[in-house]
C-alpha cells in the first residue's frame, strides 16, 4: 500500500502541471512561427526550381556614362594625309560620322574623328600632323578591318560604292566557303577594308 500512495494518476494536479509544463513551450513555438494568410498564400503558388525573383527594372543610363549594348568599345584607328578625302571614303562604304575635331589653326588638320559602323562598330581616325608620335605619315595606309553587313546583296553594293568614291578592289565580291559573301577594297591611302555578310561565330 505504501508504494501505492505515491503512484501517478492521469487526474492528479501534480500529473497534470508535468504535463503543461511539457507542452507549452512547443505551443509557443508553433504560434510564433505560424504565417499570415498573405504569406501562406504566396507560399502555396510553386516557383519552377532554380528561379529567381525578378530584378527592378534599370533605367537607362545618365548622359555621359557607357551603355555596353550600343557604345563601341573597340576602335579602328586610321592616319590619313588628306582626311577630308578619307572621310568621304568612309562615308561612302557606310560609316556615320559622329565627330570630327580639326586644328583651329589649320582647318585641313584633324586631331580627331569619330565614325560609327552599325549598331557597335566604331572608327577614330585623325591627320598626319607634326608634333603627334602616333599620328606620323609611317601609319599611313596600315589600317585594315572587317566589316559585318547584313546581307550578301549589300555586299556587293558597298564594293560598287567604295570604287565610285576613289577605292580600288583587291577582291571582288564571292560567295566565301566559310558562309556569307565577302569582297576587299583600298581607300586612296592604301588602307584595307574587308566586307562580308559572314558575322562570326558568336
């Protein structure tokens, strides 16, 4: 009987506080991670695996900072002895002009030019002009580039045009075993221009 006296049963208020006392921290767990009904529901709309939330839209970029889709940033450059000759040339094969800086005291000098091919090509080109090391009549007529066009038609059109404006052809247009159409021709100082409808492998 003695030992009875200290059994445990279900109704006892000692049984009864262990029993509270066990369980209530896990019930203040539950309630303080429980979401609320907004969170619950953007966590039941599934989001495919490996994606991420979409980012702010950027806007565009402030004048005089690069924008790396449509600012070239790598330049042809070209010395010419008559850069006016030059520029009509260029012009001619479809080059933009976007900026020429001549020599105040010299009109017929320039220090320097800027020309666009496209939608990312770029040319700087400038003068044979003393007092300039990179800008000696040595650099005149060593420039050579490839120029993408956008079809084997136009190929042929900018050979036409680059002879029509002085040039001379070092090859004539032809279909390229490679892909694409290409042809060569010289400007009147000798510099070298390739165009073809071949843009590359990306």
């Amino acid at each position: 009987m003695a030992v009875g006296r200290f059994r445990h049963s279900p109704g006892r208020r000692r049984g009864a506080r262990g029993i509270r006392g066990s369980i209530a921290p896990r019930q203040r767990v539950a309630r303080a991670r429980r979401a609320s009904p907004a969170r619950r529901a953007r966590r039941s709309v599934p989001r495919p695996r490996g994606s991420r939330p979409i980012p702010a839209r950027r806007d565009p970029p402030a004048s005089g900072t690069i924008d790396v889709m449509t600012t070239p940033q790598l330049f042809l450059t070209v010395m010419y002895r008559d850069a006016d000759a030059g520029f009509a040339f260029l012009r001619a094969l479809g080059f933009e002009e976007v900026l020429v800086v001549r020599n105040p005291d010299d009109e017929r000098l320039v220090e320097h030019s800027q020309f666009r091919w496209r939608d990312t090509g770029g040319l700087m080109a400038g003068s044979v002009r003393e007092g300039a090391s990179h800008a000696t009549d040595d650099a005149v007529g060593t420039a050579s580039a490839y120029l993408v066009v956008e079809t084997d038609a136009e190929v042929d059109a900018a050979h036409e045009r680059a002879l029509a404006a002085g040039g001379t052809s070092f090859a004539a247009p032809v279909d390229e075993p490679y892909g694409g159409r290409g042809c060569t021709v010289r400007d009147p100082e000798g510099n070298t221009f390739s165009i073809g409808s071949y843009a590359g492998e990306a």
